[in-house]
C-alpha cells in the first residue's frame, strides 16, 4: 500500500526512528515533521534550525530519545524526539561565532 502525505514544502531529507515507527521529515520551510505509521504527522520540530533554500540534513539517534539536524547558519540543533524542544546548539567553528556557512549533512552514531 503507498501511502501519500503532503507536508506543505518541498522535502529535503528523511531518517527512519531505530524502531522504525516514525519517519522524521526535513523540509525547505524550517521544518521537521515526525511522521508515524500511516503517515500521520506526529510532531513537528522548529524554531531551532534553518533550512529556507539549502538541502539540510536530519538524522535520529539510534535509541530514538533525539532527532539531530544541520542548520544553513552553520550550527547542529539537537532536538528531544518526544517534546520536540531544543537540547542543545552546537556551532562547530573555532571562531567566536558560527560562520554563515550551511551545516548540509548529519549523522547518528549507531551505537
């Protein structure tokens, strides 16, 4: 069975859950959307990261407490699955800010 769903911009980037139950969803409007079996929308993650005009990556740790994504203003947004509120803002730069320079691509340890 396909299943269709319409997320409102277009999609950028896809990660699977561990559990395979929910699919986090990365697109062009500043989103993630958590979306659950069926395709339903199950949470959605924003106001932490951008992502307006550049492919930006998400990722979701393997014991799927996280959902981890890049930002086009060079940080990484690590966002708690359950309550979609930002954990943490990484800016990986040695400079005293983070350059405007997009983070394009992230990945989970799978251990």
């Amino acid at each position: 069975q396909i299943v269709c769903d319409d997320f409102g911009a277009p999609v950028v980037s896809l990660a699977q859950s561990a559990d395979r139950d929910a699919l986090a969803v990365s697109c062009l409007d500043g989103t993630i959307r958590l979306a659950g079996s069926g395709g339903k929308s199950m949470k959605t993650y924003e106001n932490g990261h951008i992502t307006e005009n550049y492919a930006v990556g998400c990722a979701v740790t393997s014991d799927d407490a996280c959902v981890v994504t890049g930002s086009e203003d060079g940080r990484v947004v690590v966002y708690d699955l359950a309550s979609a509120k930002v954990l943490h803002e990484l800016c990986l730069s040695r400079e005293e800010k983070c350059p405007l320079k997009p983070t394009c691509a992230v990945a989970c340890h799978p251990y």
